[in-house]
C-alpha cells in the first residue's frame, strides 16, 4: 500500500493505482473544508438556487434590508 502524504496513512490500492497520493479520510476533510465555504441561495424572488461566491451578491438577495 501507498502512504498518505499528510498522515502517513495507508492509500488504498486503487486509489494509488488511480494516481490519488491522499488517503480518504485526508480527502474527506478537505473536501468538508472546501463545502464549508458554499452559499446557495436565491438571488430573486422565485428564482433558481445558485452558488454566491460573491459577497456583493449575497446582500442584494434581501430587498427590504435596510443599510
């Protein structure tokens, strides 16, 4: 087996073989850290709900704040 390069864990076979150099619960982590900074909402009354990564875009979804 291959050895993570953060833990020093065991990276399974396939996933070796695949060319991953992370064990899975490294990869899960990050991949929790990376969701943790998502926002969906809807930008306009009825509308679809999309991914805001800009802040700007985030304080104009609510129309009756007040600044």
């Amino acid at each position: 087996m291959s050895e993570c390069i953060k833990c020093k864990g065991e990276v399974l076979p396939m996933h070796a073989e695949a060319g991953h150099k992370i064990c899975v619960s490294c990869r899960d982590k990050r991949a929790a850290q990376v969701r943790a900074s998502w926002c969906v909402v809807q930008l306009y009354s009825k509308g679809n709900y999309q991914l805001v990564t800009d802040l700007s875009d985030l304080t104009r979804t609510n129309p009756k704040r007040t600044t």
